[in-house]
C-alpha cells in the first residue's frame, strides 16, 4: 500500500479524501471521528480551505465577570491550555472589585503597500522630502479619488482613504507607497489588497518603475486598543501574602518583562493566550494578530513586556496597550456559525467594541498570571487541570472524571500509572454497585 496521496487528491469529494486519508494512513475510528463527524461541519470546512478533510475541534469555553467600561461581558474562548480561562475568570472577579477595566481605542485604520523597483529617483527623492510634502500631497490626492472609487461602499459607510506615505528603502532600492484606509467593523484584508492592486498603475503612472508587489501589512501601529483598571489593595487580598507586598512584587515582574526580552516573550505569550482564544472563537486572523502584537512590543528596538503596573497611593494600576487588527464582519465571522454564536454571547455591534474587550482580556490574563507567579507560583494550579486530562486518559468518562482527577490531585502522584489505578477502581466500584 502506498504511503503517498493521490496527486488528484485535492479535487475528490471530502468524503473521498477522507476515505483515502483512513486508507493511506491506517487511521483508527477514533482519529475520524475526532476530525469529523457532522456532514455540515464537512461542508464548512470543504468550503473554507482547500483540500479540506475534516475539521480540528477545539474546547470553546466561557470566561465570565468581565466589567469593560461599565458594562459586563462573558468571552467566548476557544484553546487547548486547560488554565487560560480558569485565570481569565479568576483574574475579571479580582479586577471588578475595583470596578473593572476602562478602555479607549483608536479609528481601525490599516495600510495597503505598493513597492516599486526602478522608480525615477527624482521623483521618489521629492516623494519621500521631509522638508517639501508638495510632490506626496499631488500623489495623495490621486490615491484618494482612485481609493474612493474602488471601495465606495466603505466611503459611504465613514471608512475609506486617510492619507499616504513614502520611504526609499535603501538596501532593496525599492520605493515602498503606504495607504491608510479606515476599514471600520472590517479587520480589512480583502479590502487592503484590493486597494493596493487597483492603485498599483496609479502609482506606478506618477512614480515610473513598476511594482514589485501589492498588499496590506499587518503592521497594525495606527490601530491600538488601551485598557486600565484600578484596584485598592484590599481588594488584592491573597492567602498568605499582604497586599501591598504582592503589589510591589507584581509591578517588579512588569519591570522585569519591560528589561529582559526572554521574560517579556513569556509574558507577553500570557496576554496572547486570551486574546487570541477569543479572537479564534470569533472567526478572526488569529496569524495576523499576533505577528501585530509582537511587531508592537520591539516597537522600540527590543522586545518588551505590553503591560505595565505602578502604585497610585493605595491603588494598584495596571494597563496594556496593544494593536487589535480585529474584524466583526467579513470573512469567516460572517458564515461560521461558532464565530456568530461567539459575537452573540460578547454582545457587541462593532469592531471598536471587540477591541477594547480584546484589550481588556489581555490586561486581566495577565494580572492573573502574574499575580500568581510572585505569589504562590503557576504550577498548583496547573497540575489540577492536568490531573483532569490524565484520568480522561485513563479512561475515565463522565462523572468519574472529576473524581479521578480530585484524588491523582490528592495523591500528589501526576502520571498515566497512578491515573490509570485510581480510575480503574473507580470504574470497578461503581460496576459493582
């Protein structure tokens, strides 16, 4: 039996395909069923990538308690960490004792580019002139009356052109023509690339040479979300540790993520954990994002930590700042039904909106976690979520699970052994019962 697919593989049916993946590959039952069992979901999947033979489930769960700007919010999270929406959770009930997190967000524009080679230098010298903006001024009013025109619904709806800039970059001799486009409840993609492609004779008509390439970046510097919460000491109240110790010890692990770029990859991929979750569950372009956030935290030359946490007399204030290239419309959001389903439970009618929210997720999952580490450390609580996946793993179903997880938990003894023992005579007791 051959260990290779087929070369027309991508035109079978999905069906076809994945009788041909069991077949190729010696999958089991369980592997198929896990990657598909509802016709629909099939056909979604069919119609969203190529090739498509089944779908990969994730948990979608519900982090609750969230006070944004004065109003409560349940976030939809889609992961496979077992602790991310324990401390997303944990961390809302801490944070609305001192009455939640307050948000501000910046108009969502985003930025198509058109890189030319063999540019008429004259031309791209008075183009990129910081003492004479005539010649960008001339091409910027072209690009707007040629923008207007290729997106007008988006004109119509506040969106649409908001300006120009140019740069020579030296090392590829490429001139590289920046458009910002307001792209309002859009994360702006489709729209991006079809403005760049439709201005690439415009530009090249002005500047000479001809174009290299055409598409948005996910830079996203000009779209940021902030987000602050003010907590009382008293409210950081915390086993076996004084409040206004833990606070001190939480604004040094934020100073420490600001100076040693090692530690600011692990915080920051501790705010990322719930904010992509949800961007995920939303249907949004959680690849994107990310390469956003993290091109905004070496904004300066090093990488750095997107939190920060200082003391206002008995006060402690934590904040983020971060872009949040995120969409409430277009794209998979419109079609899939567990990005409707997510957008319904957020209850929010626009991109501002999933912003600030995603602003205010990042802020509290990492006070959660942060928190945690300098005071009784990170891995407790992990080792009980993980107890969980080894009695599933043992067998365990149903009720028993919680069981068989509460005492591998009690007996301290974390491994596939211990879990297989407890779970097998708790299994053996109730069939006796």
């Amino acid at each position: 039996m051959s260990d290779r697919l087929p070369k027309d593989f991508r035109k079978l049916s999905i069906q076809e395909r994945r009788h041909v993946l069991a077949d190729t590959y010696q999958l089991d039952n369980e592997q198929l069923l896990g990657s598909g069992h509802a016709d629909e979901l099939l056909d979604l999947a069919d119609v969203m990538v190529e090739s498509a033979a089944g779908f990969l489930p994730l948990p979608l769960g519900i982090a609750t308690g969230f006070i944004v700007d004065g109003v409560e919010h349940s976030i939809p999270m889609a992961t496979e960490e077992p602790s991310v929406i324990a401390a997303a959770t944990y961390g809302a009930k801490i944070v609305a004792r001192g009455g939640g997190i307050a948000t501000t967000i910046d108009d969502p524009v985003m930025t198509a580019q058109v890189f030319i080679e063999q540019a008429n230098t004259r031309v791209a010298a008075a183009l990129c002139s910081t003492s004479d903006p005539s010649a960008l001024n001339e091409l910027a009013e072209r690009l707007k009356q040629s923008t207007d025109a290729v997106i007008p619904a988006m004109t119509e709806r506040g969106g649409g052109y908001r300006g120009c800039d140019a740069a020579w970059l030296t090392e590829t001799q490429l001139l590289r023509i920046q458009i910002h486009i307001d792209v309002r409840d859009a994360m702006g993609a489709n729209v991006l690339n079809t403005v760049a492609e439709q201005l690439k004779p415009v530009i090249t008509d002005y500047c000479g040479g001809r174009s290299l390439m055409a598409i948005l970046t996910n830079d996203a510097l000009q779209r940021r979300a902030q987000a602050e919460f003010r907590l009382p000491l008293h409210a950081l109240r915390r086993k076996g540790i004084d409040s206004r110790v833990l606070a001190e010890r939480i604004i040094l692990a934020g100073k420490l993520a600001h100076e040693d770029p090692s530690r600011a990859v692990t915080h920051n991929k501790g705010i990322m954990n719930g904010v992509t979750a949800m961007a995920l569950a939303t249907g949004n372009d959680t690849r994107g994002l990310e390469a956003a956030v993290h091109r905004f935290a070496c904004r300066d030359g090093q990488y750095r930590g997107l939190t920060s946490y200082r003391l206002d007399n008995d006060e402690l204030v934590g904040s983020i700042e971060l872009p949040v290239p995120l969409g409430s419309v277009g794209g998979a959001i419109g079609f899939h039904p567990v990005a409707r389903m997510a957008l319904n439970v957020l209850q929010i009618g626009s991109a501002g909106e999933l912003g600030r929210i995603a602003a205010a997720l990042g802020l509290v999952q990492n006070f959660a976690a942060v928190s945690a580490l300098v005071a009784e450390g990170i891995q407790h609580g992990h080792m009980r979520f993980h107890a969980h996946r080894l009695a599933y793993q043992a067998g365990a179903r149903g009720s028993i699970i919680a069981i068989a997880a509460e005492q591998i938990t009690a007996g301290g003894v974390f491994n596939s052994q211990a879990a297989k023992s407890i779970v097998h005579q708790l299994i053996t007791r109730n069939e006796q019962r």
